[in-house]
C-alpha cells in the first residue's frame, strides 16, 4: 500500500532537486558563455606556437607586461620584479639587463625572448647551467606563469601580468 | 550575488532534500510524518555551514556550486543508506562528519597548492604503496576476488581511493615539467608523432603500473579508472591524440590479455557478457548480481517506486535480491525507487561537477592548476562512468564505489579531499580573472 504522503514527498524531492539542478545549470552556463575570455590566437611566428595549445598565445600590445619576480637570491631582494620588455640578459657581467651577483651565474648566463605573444628562456652556454622549474634547461622554452626559473642560488617566477 | 553568498543559498536545497528524503522513509516504514526528519535536515545544513564558513574565511573566490552539489550527492547516499540498513547509516553519517572535517583541514593546509609539487615525489611513492598494500599478506582483504581492501586491526580501509588523488597530483606536476619535450622533440611518422624514448620511458611505467594493478589487484575498474585518468591529462598536457590512442591500444592489449588469463576478471566478462544466461546466474560469481541490477533498474520505470518501496531481500528469507545494495549497486537501488527521472538527476549532479572542475582548468593561469583540475574532474567521471556503467551493464561490473553516495569511508574521505583540492585550485584561478 502506497500512502498518499509518500508519494507528495517523492515527487516534491524530484522537484526540489530538478529546481536546484536547473538553477545551477542556468548559472553555469552563464558563466561559461559570460567570463571566458577567449583571446583571438594571433598568427605566431613558425616554430613558436605553444605547441601542446594549453596556453592561449596572447596578441602584443595586449597588457601582456611580463616581469621575473625574485624568489631568493644573492644581493637580491625577494619580491623585486624586473620588466623583461622585448627580452633580457640575465648574467654576472656588464652586458646583462638583469644583473646577478650570484657566485654560479655566468657572464651572459641566459637569454629571454619575446616574440609574439610569448617569452622564450634560452641557456647561453653557462658553465652551471639554467633550470626551468628544476629541470636543467635544454635548448630555448617557452615560460608560462608560475613557471620557476633558477640560476645559481637565485630563483624567479616568472609572470605574465 | 557573491560566489559565497550562492554558496550559501545552494546548501538550503540540498538540506530540503535530506529531510523530504527522510520524511519519506519514515513515511513509509512507520506509517508517521515524523518530526525527525526535520532534525536530521537541520543537523546536516548545520554541518554544510560550518564546512561553508571554513571555505567561506579560506578559500573566498573560490567555485561556489562545488560543495553544494558534493552536499547534494551525500544526501542521496544517506537517505539511500538509511533506507537499506539504519546501522550502516549511522556509521556513515559519522563518516560524513570526519569527511567534513578532513575537507577543511585540506583546504587549510593545502590553501597554496604549488605546497603540493614540493613532495611530488613522496606522494607517487605514497600513492603506489597504498595500491599494494592490499596484497601485502596479514593486512591484505579479498573480496568476491579483487584485492581492494586493507584491514590494519580495527580499521579497514580502501588505498585506491585515495591513491587516486596522489597519482593525479603527482601526473600534474610531472607532465607540467616534461609536456613541452614529449612534443617537441618527438619523432615524427607520417601523420603520428611518436615521443622521445626517453620520455616515453615514464608513460610506459604508468601503463605498466594499470596493467600490474590489473595483475595484482583484479580490478578492471580501478585500472582503468587510473590508466583513463593519465590518458587525460596526457591528452590536456600535450593536446596529442596520437598519444591517447597509442595509450587506449597499449591498455587494450594488455587488458585482452590479462582478462583472458586470470580467471577473476574472466567471470566477470562472462556475466556482463550474458548476464541472462541460466548457467551463469546460479553460478556462485556469476551473474546473478548484474542480472538483479538490471531487473531492478527496469522495475524503476520513469518515476520510480518511491522511497522505502524497492525490494532488497526476497521475503520471507535472508538471501538478498540485490547483492551488495548499499555499495556496488546502490544506483540501482535510486533508480528503482526514484526512476529514471531520479537517476538523470544524480547523473547530472556529477556532470556538472565535472563541469566546474573543467571550467575551473580553463580559466587556471598555470600548467599544475590546469593539469591538477581537468585531471581531478577526468578521475572523478572515470569513476563514476565506472560503476554506473558496470551496474547498467555497458562495461564488466566492478566494485568501485559511486562518489560521495556509496556507503564507505575511504571513499567519502578520499572524496571530500579531493573536493578540497579542486576548491583551492578554483579559489587561486578566480581570484586572477576576478
């Protein structure tokens, strides 16, 4: 035997949970349509398209102020940011944009790049080497935000603000 | 309407739905329209706040439908518990309160989840013990055939569960530092590229790791669970095709053969199979589980039988109808009294969780974020498609709990955690874009 009350609770469940379902839909949706920003993929130069797509290359003159923040280093203030701009030197020597006073950087330790809408990492033969995010830096990559750049005992994040 | 404030607002439903859920089996067992059922909802939105108010003072931007539907789902499994057994309810209504409380002391602790890339390796480490542990002799527990279980003394637990989380987090960080290589200096063959050697090593290593899994634990869910999971954030890491369907052929290869030689995966394949088959249903192993899910699920009709209506033990006996209602086959148990209306319902919580975690990947500005977010949505469906589609038979049925409903323990902890760790990755990916 079915009591009558039963049956108004199951279906006032079904309802209450469809009503909440659809109100969560409706903001989902909403938001997926609203705040995607999807950023128009400019034609990048060969060869320097991010080539796994899971970032979006960003245009120039889009914002886009790359900056290696100070993690820790020698002589260097964490938190110090230094504008990379249309790329940098990173060195122990006279030639380099952002000077290190680390005892393992090099002269003309590392070189970043920007072309197009990204900022390129390139080891310039030093003697000890760059690492990206703790792994030694092979041939040029392109940086990502967060992405930890480490020469010597000095240590940047990189950032695309 | 701030992302806190709708929070807020979405734990009311939720909290209507345990006390009509419950007002319903009172209903129907004793005949009263009791009062305690009211308790019960009152209790539990005083819980959801609670959690709320920690991610409310933590965790301020991030994703505000997550908890509510994860709340959403735990009220489904109560009612669904309480309904089946009373005392396995209350275990796990206890075991919601420790989740909650593992919940926020995750999210307190792992508020900056870059802390997480530091002991990357401890946790691959970590995560693979715990899926051998099972083996291990003295702590190690068979059930119907598959190692899944751990008995330490008083305390059983499932290592999977849990596993799966550290084996997602340490896939994220890994592939974030070797993505870039595993596609650009790969080998190119006609239309496919084929990764360095050197990088393939570790992808080898993971399907090795699905496939002893397989050996070992007997579980084709789990292994493929973990293995679909990679395959995931392999394809979200390099944007390859070539390589999730490299990694699909490796599985299927080796899921052929391991499934044609150890006889537990064999049984099961028979009575998915042919669940109908009189052989098989009266074998002991055999199908009668799967055939009585599907009877079950058919019975359900479009609206269901209502709550407290579904029939779990033939009457007059001890034997069961439906073998292993309060976990294996508790889909079948919603679908039978809340009809297909009811399970659509459940399977959309679940798709729109998926889609937050999805959501929150896109708009993630770091490769971990993004990886750590879309690999934690990939586990958490791959579960789900797991036991759902074992227990409406599109794939061979294995016991993988159905997240946050299913009775368990080390499935509603491991959950809760990685919930959490999806709320702190949202938080820190809103807050950018906010």
């Amino acid at each position: 035997m079915v009591e009558p009350a039963s049956v108004l609770l199951k279906y006032g469940f079904l309802i209450v949970l469809y009503l909440f379902l659809v109100w969560v839909s409706r903001n989902a949706l909403r938001d997926l349509a609203g705040k995607t920003v999807s950023r128009p993929a400019p034609a990048a130069p060969a060869g320097l398209v991010d080539a796994t797509g899971l970032h979006s290359l960003t245009p120039e003159g889009d914002g886009l102020e790359p900056q290696l923040v100070v993690e820790r280093g020698v002589g260097l203030q964490p938190g110090m940011a230094f504008d990379i701009g249309d790329g940098a030197v990173l060195g122990r020597g006279d030639s380099a944009e952002i000077r290190l006073q680390d005892p393992f950087a090099s002269g003309r330790h590392a070189r970043l790049i920007r072309q197009g809408g990204i900022v390129v990492i390139e080891d310039l033969g030093s003697t000890n080497g760059t690492y990206l995010n703790g792994e030694l830096l092979q041939g040029p990559q392109p940086l990502h935000a967060g992405d930890r750049v480490r020469i010597g005992d000095t240590e940047f994040v990189y950032e695309d603000r | 309407m701030s992302a806190r404030n709708r929070e807020l607002l979405a734990l009311v439903p939720a909290s209507l739905l345990l006390t009509a859920g419950f007002a319903a089996v009172f209903v129907e067992r004793d005949d009263v329209l009791s009062d305690v059922s009211l308790t019960y909802g009152a209790i539990f939105l005083g819980l959801c706040l609670v959690a709320h108010l920690v991610i409310r003072f933590t965790l301020p931007d991030a994703d505000p439908y997550l908890f509510p539907l994860a709340a959403t789902l735990a009220c489904f499994g109560l009612v669904m518990i309480y309904r089946i057994d009373e005392t396995l309810a209350r275990e796990q209504a206890q075991w919601f309160v420790v989740g909650l409380v593992l919940f926020g002391a995750t999210i307190v602790a792992v508020r900056d989840i870059t802390v997480l890339e530091r002991y990357r390796y401890v946790i691959a480490t970590a995560s693979i013990i715990l899926l051998l542990l099972p083996r291990l002799p003295g702590i190690g527990q068979q059930v119907n055939g598959a190692y899944l279980g751990v008995k330490l003394g008083p305390i059983a637990f499932q290592p999977a569960e849990f596993a799966k989380i550290g084996i997602v987090v340490f896939l994220s960080s890994y592939l974030r530092d070797t993505r870039q290589l595993l596609v650009s200096a790969g080998r190119r063959i006609g239309p496919v590229v084929l990764p360095p050697l050197k990088h393939l090593g570790p992808m080898l290593v993971v399907w090795g790791l699905a496939m002893l899994l397989l050996v070992f634990i007997r579980d084709l869910g789990s292994s493929l669970m973990f293995f679909g999971a990679f395959l995931a954030l392999l394809y979200v890491a390099t944007n390859r095709l070539s390589f999730v369907l490299f990694g699909l052929g490796l599985f299927a290869a080796g899921g052929w053969f391991f499934a044609s030689t150890v006889g537990h995966v064999q049984n099961r394949i028979d009575a998915w199979r042919d669940p109908f088959d009189p052989e098989l249903y009266d074998r002991v192993g055999g199908s009668y589980q799967i055939a009585q899910s599907l009877f079950a699920q058919a019975d359900g009709g479009l609206f269901g039988q209502g709550f407290a209506q579904s029939i779990l033990q033939i009457p007059g006996t001890d034997s069961q109808l439906l073998p292993a209602a309060h976990t294996d086959l508790i889909y079948a148990v919603i679908v039978n009294e809340l009809g297909l209306v009811g399970a659509v319902g459940v399977l959309v919580v679940y798709l729109l969780i998926v889609e937050r975690a999805m959501k929150t990947s896109i708009i993630a500005s770091d490769s971990f974020s993004k990886l750590l977010a879309a690999g934690l949505g990939a586990v958490f469906a791959l579960q789900v498609f797991v036991i759902v589609g074992g227990v409406t038979k599109v794939i061979p049925l294995t016991g993988v709990t159905l997240p946050l409903i299913s009775y368990g323990g080390s499935s509603i902890l491991a959950n809760f955690v990685l919930l959490a760790l999806l709320l702190a990755v949202s938080d820190k990916a809103r807050r950018r874009t906010a």
